[in-house]
C-alpha cells in the first residue's frame, strides 16, 4: 500500500518546504521510497528553468528521490507571483491533467508522495482552479503549515475550515520560520489554543532551524513523525484512505478527459 499527502499553508513564507524537506528525509531515513514533487514552482531564473527550482531541488535532495525534474516540478516560473499569474506574464498554461499525469508516474514508483502545494490553499494555480483544486483532483489528505505568530489562530481555522470542505485535514503543523520572540505571548499561547480551536491534530511546534541541513531537517522530521504523524500515516494504509482516491474514481476520470474537478468558486466555498 502506498501513502501520498499534500502539504499546504496558511499563507506564503510560513515554511512549507522545510516541513515537506523535513518529512521526506527521515521518511528516506527509515528506508521508504520517497517521492517528491512541487507541481509549480515560481521565481525560477528564466535560463536555469527547473534547475533553478531551489524548493524542488531541496525537496528532491532530501527524499534521495532520482526522478526526474520534468515529473517533480511540471512548471518552473519566473516571476515570483501566484502560479496562473506568473504562468500568464510568462505565456505558458499549467495543465491539471499534466500535473496528474506526473504524480501517478511518481506514485507509480515510490511508497510515498509527497506533494508541496504554493502558497495558500487558495492560491489560484491556473485561470479556474486553486491548490485546493489540485488537492481535491489527486485525493490527497491535506497538511497545513502556519506560522506561529499573532493571527495564527484565525489563519489556521480559516484554512482547516476551507479546506474540510473538499478534502480531509490529516493536522496542523505549527511553525517557526523565522526565529520566535519568546516574550511575545502569542508565540507561547498559539500552539495551546490551536489545540482548543482548530478541530484536527496539532503536529509540533518545531524549533527554528538557524541552518537547513540535511541532519536538521531529518531530526525536525522525525519529530513530527513521533509526534503522531506516523501514526496517522499507518491507520491511512490500514484502511486503504489516502491514495485510494487518487488512483480511481471521479477525480482520475476527470484528469483523464483533461477536466479537472469543479472550481472551488463555483462549488459554493
């Protein structure tokens, strides 16, 4: 059985891809396969294209994943702007069907996939169709990463709220991508009221990671997996959630025929 999760945020900077890096080494660490893809990544130097997709490359690193770039990063964009914005300045059109076809090559290969979505879970990713689109589409479970900072609260319910709407919450993982003020007391109440509030699991907080390396990120990992994360993960596979969606059903038909599930401004959200 295999195990697939897309990882979201409550907004951009919160630290998506050192959580999503941070998973995929100590997955790679216990011996899994692991699969990586960042479906559209933006701010990519025009004459680097997807070798200068610096979040995909640390992901692709840190997951020792040797697939291809074509399959991990669909779409390298220059501006550093929302996906459809940046793809229309640069004259290209993101496919959903492509973005799929990529993921069941990767699935297809590995015991996990992770999937780090940009920005938001609303962020519009083409001219219809947001991250959450995308999740919906693949049938993955969704993991939200905030910011631990004033607002934090208000963002997360937010976002988690949204977001049970098409697809389910595996947690919350609170963040620090920026080092934390430890006087503020927001920062030292956020993680205990998110817990009262925000109706799914909270993963964390980790620590700040003053340097991004391989042993870092394998230990901020390994965290999250104790923290119940793994837990989670194996009472997915027990009960055959997660990829099943993915492989079969509405959303696989509909990316087959090149029409992606229903925009969320359309569907009443």
């Amino acid at each position: 059985m295999k195990w697939a999760c897309f990882v979201t945020g409550t907004d951009t900077g919160v630290g998506k891809t050192i959580v999503t890096a941070a998973l995929a080494a100590a997955l790679a660490q216990r011996g899994l396969r692991v699969g990586v893809m960042k479906p559209a990544e933006t701010d990519c130097p025009p004459e680097q294209g997807r070798e200068g997709a610096h979040d995909a490359q640390l992901l692709r690193r840190m997951a020792r994943c040797t697939a291809p770039l074509e399959l991990i990063v669909p779409y390298a964009l220059p501006l550093p702007l929302a996906p459809a914005l940046s793809a229309e300045e640069a004259g290209v059109t993101i496919e959903l069907a492509e973005i799929v076809r990529c993921y069941r090559q990767l699935l297809a290969t590995h015991d996990v996939v992770l999937v780090e979505g940009a920005g938001g879970l609303l962020v519009p990713l083409t001219a219809q169709q947001t991250m959450l689109d995308l999740a919906a589409t693949l049938g993955l479970p969704l993991l939200v990463v905030a910011r631990n900072v004033l607002g934090v609260i208000n963002h997360t319910c937010l976002t988690v709220a949204v977001a049970s709407r098409r697809a389910r919450v595996l947690g919350v993982v609170l963040n620090h991508p920026a080092a934390p003020d430890e006087s503020d007391p927001a920062v030292r109440s956020n993680a205990e009221a998110l817990q009262r509030w925000c109706p799914v699991p909270l993963y964390g907080p980790l620590p700040h990671l003053a340097e991004v390396t391989e042993a870092a990120l394998t230990t901020a990992g390994n965290q999250l997996l104790s923290a119940g994360l793994l837990e989670s993960m194996a009472l997915d596979i027990a009960e055959g959630e997660s990829v099943g969606a993915a492989a079969s059903g509405a959303a696989t038909a509909a990316a087959d025929e090149g029409i992606p599930t229903e925009p969320l401004n359309e569907a009443g959200a």
